[in-house]
C-alpha cells in the first residue's frame, strides 16, 4: 500500500461546511504519484505512459478542513498493459472515500498502449489489495 498525508485546504472547504467532492478525485490523484514515478521516473510529461482509462468514486462520510487525511493507495488488479488502482480516503480513523481507477501503460508516440515491463509489474504486486488492508 502506498500513503499520502494531505492537509485539507480552506479552498477545497465548500459553503456545506466540509471538503467539495470535486477535491477527493484530485487528492486520490495525488496518492499514486509513487505508481508515476515507477513508470516515469524523472515525472516528464514528455516521457508520460499512465492514462486513465476509468474512475469511479465513491463518498462514504464528510471530510473537514483542519484534519489530516491519509489517502491509502493498492493495486486491485494488474494485467498485461492495464491496472486498476483500489483507494481510500480517511479521517480521524474512519474511511470517508474509496475509488477505483484503471490506467494503462501508454505510447504517446505510437498512439497504443504497450505491455508493462516486468520491473514495474514486481514492484506493483507488492502494493496488491488484499481483504483486511486498511
């Protein structure tokens, strides 16, 4: 599992009182930087291969400014060019978001994706998601 800590902003904090939902796809986001830099190491646009292909978010409980979130990233499935990305977001110990999001390794160049090589596939299977992570 790869972890985040965020500090929510005043910012991301809408007129309801607690953190807009269009912040937690950004935050999840933010979580697999770990994942880019396995596939881009310098993180030049230039050298980008992640696309997203899906996202899918769900809100489980409010979130609030002034508390520390931890974005807790897995891979819930890794294929031969293809992976989906299992994320959670919690808050005071309680997960207030999950998401799940399908990339692909990608060839701007070629205009296809490409299988991912067999370095990142060993280190990616050590972040799998298995029942009772959290």
């Amino acid at each position: 599992m790869y972890i985040k800590k965020i500090d929510p902003r005043v910012s991301e904090t809408d007129g309801a009182g607690h953190i807009n939902n269009t912040t937690i796809p950004i935050w999840f986001e933010s979580g697999r930087d770990e994942i880019f830099k396995l596939f881009t190491p310098n993180l030049s646009f230039d050298e980008w291969k992640c696309v997203i292909v899906k996202m899918e978010v769900e809100y489980i409980a409010q979130i609030y400014y002034g508390k520390e979130v931890t974005v807790k990233t897995w891979l819930s499935r890794l294929g031969k060019s293809s992976f989906d990305v299992y994320e959670e977001i919690h808050q005071d110990g309680t997960i207030r978001a999950k998401g799940k999001a399908t990339y692909v390794n990608f060839n701007f160049n070629r205009q296809k994706s490409e299988s991912i090589p067999d370095p990142i596939k060993i280190e990616l299977e050590k972040h799998l998601y298995n029942e009772g992570d959290q």
